[in-house]
C-alpha cells in the first residue's frame, strides 16, 4: 500500500506547482525517487495516478506534479505551453525533491510520457542528479512530426496566424486559444485522432481541464527538439517505450531518436498507439518501468 500526499512545490517567480508524494509504506528510508509529470496538456488527473501507485507500491518515493498553467498549479495563461518552461520548473522539482527527508536524493529517476519524455531526454542530458530515465512514447522532433500535421500548403497560414496572435497580444488583447481535441479540422485543434479524443475528454474533471490550448503552444511545439539532447544523456541510463503505431509521436521519429543515444541504453517496443501504455499496456509499461528503475536506483542494483 501507499498514502498519496498532498504538496505545493514553490518556484522562484512566485508560482506554486501543485503535486502528489506517494510514500510506501513499511518501506526502509531514505527512499529511492521517481519525478513524473505528464505529456502536451495533460494533468496528473489525465490516466497518471494509478501508474504513480504502481511505482510507490514497488518501494519508491514518487512526486507526480502538474505542470504551471494546468491543473491545480499556479500560472497564466492557463492552458498554454512552454516546453522550455516546463523543464525549468521540473529541475526545481527535483531540488523540493531531493530535500525532503523521505528521499535519497543520490537516487531519483525521472518518468515522463509524451511531451514530458521529450523533457525527460532535455533534463538527463543536462542534470546529473538524475541517475536512471524512463522516456514514454517521447516527443523526439516537433519540426519532424510538424511536418505529417500540417500540410505545406497551409503552414504560411499557419505561421501568420501565430504572427497575428502576437502582434495582438503585443496590443493588449488576450492570447487566441483553439480546441484541443476536435475531430473537426475546420476547428484546427490540437489533436483530431479518436484515440487522443477519448483520453483527454474522459479522464479529467471539467473543473481540472478546459478542452482549449493556446495556439502559441503549437508555435512552441513545433520548434521544440528534445532528440537534439538524446547522444549525450549517457552514462544516464535510459529507456525508451514506443508503441508500434503511435501517430501523435510517430514511431520511426522515436526510434530514430534511440538509435543515436549511446550507452547505457534499453528499447521496449509495445504493441499499441499512443494511449495505450496509460490503460490497455498498462501491466507491460509500468513494469519495465519499475524493472528499470529497480536495476539503476535501488541499492546493491546500479550497473
């Protein structure tokens, strides 16, 4: 068993992030520590908290934290993105972490899925108290999936509409939003794949989650690389999971993005879209997680 905590991680400019400490219990401490945050727009109520458990139950302290302008943390705009933002935040996260008296902060590992993957590769490549990463169905290249969601006929449209937006902002006016998830395309949303229709509408409640996204967001995503980072995470040891027919981080980006990290490294390749580690693969996901995170954190287990 394990008791969920509820916390407030403070940041320097005065935002709080809201987050869950899932604690073991009758497990020896200091404990080994997992950091998760979720993918593009997604909450810790968006299909997260049972892998959070699953984790903690396997004798890890985990800190599972919405990200600035979601959720139940601070920020404004709500519902806007900034990838680069959010892995600042996350590196304080991993500081609150490594501070509290639960944690052996010589052993936190670091989950993330989707976007938050993407995070994960930018964070171990660049912060070595991260000492195992396990990257889920990860954003590897915005430029490269940019290229399969929009058309190049309608990018200069594209790219005036985020112009515009700016120009109107520099003006006063609040930032444009458009759906999130919409099968539609008239209403350009973010995503129009059923898959990421079911996940994000079905899971959260409504006073957690607005289906809306501002379209600085996708501007941001569009030119965000975390597979830059990918060859100089080792000695980190990482694991990639890719599922076989994800078309919202195409497999063959994310596999390209494995080949060109060095060593130590693992691949899980998982039958399934993008979803579907969070519920259908949820038994395969969470336990070559926790096989992972036990071979690299726990002691006596380091390679």
């Amino acid at each position: 068993m394990t008791q969920r905590i509820d916390v407030r991680i403070p940041l320097p400019d005065g935002i709080e992030l809201a987050a869950w400490l899932f604690l073991p219990d009758h497990a020896e401490r200091p404990l080994p520590a997992i950091t998760m945050a979720h993918g593009f727009g997604a909450t810790r109520y968006h299909g997260i908290e049972h892998i959070a458990r699953r984790l903690s139950e396997a004798g890890y302290a985990v800190l599972l934290h919405d990200h600035r302008n979601f959720g139940d943390s601070d920020g404004t705009p709500r519902q806007d993105i900034d990838p680069y933002q959010q892995i600042a935040d996350w590196r304080w996260v991993i500081t609150y972490l490594g501070t509290r008296e639960e944690v052996d902060e010589e052993r936190i590992g670091i989950w993330g899925s989707s976007y938050a993957g993407g995070h994960t590769l930018v964070l171990a490549a660049t912060d070595r108290r991260i000492k195992a990463v396990y990257a889920q169905v990860p954003t590897v290249s915005g430029y490269e999936t940019g290229l399969r969601r929009v058309p190049p006929h309608e990018v200069r449209a594209l790219e005036e509409r985020f112009n515009q937006d700016e120009r109107d902002q520099l003006a006063g006016k609040p930032p444009v939003y458009r759906p999130f998830v919409d099968p539609d395309p008239e209403n350009q949303a973010a995503y129009r794949q059923q898959s990421a229709i079911d996940f994000y509408l079905n899971w959260a409640p409504e006073d957690k989650w607005t289906n809306e996204v501002t379209i600085q967001s996708n501007r941001r995503a569009r030119a965000y690389e975390p597979g830059q980072w990918i060859s100089r995470i080792g000695p980190t040891p990482l694991l990639m999971l890719v599922a076989t027919d994800d078309d919202v981080a195409p497999t063959d980006i994310a596999l390209d993005g494995f080949e060109r990290a060095r060593e130590p490294k693992k691949l899980v390749l998982m039958d399934g879209d993008h979803f579907s580690p969070y519920v259908q693969q949820f038994e395969l996901s969470s336990s070559v997680a926790i096989d992972w995170f036990d071979t690299h954190l726990k002691a006596g287990g380091q390679e």
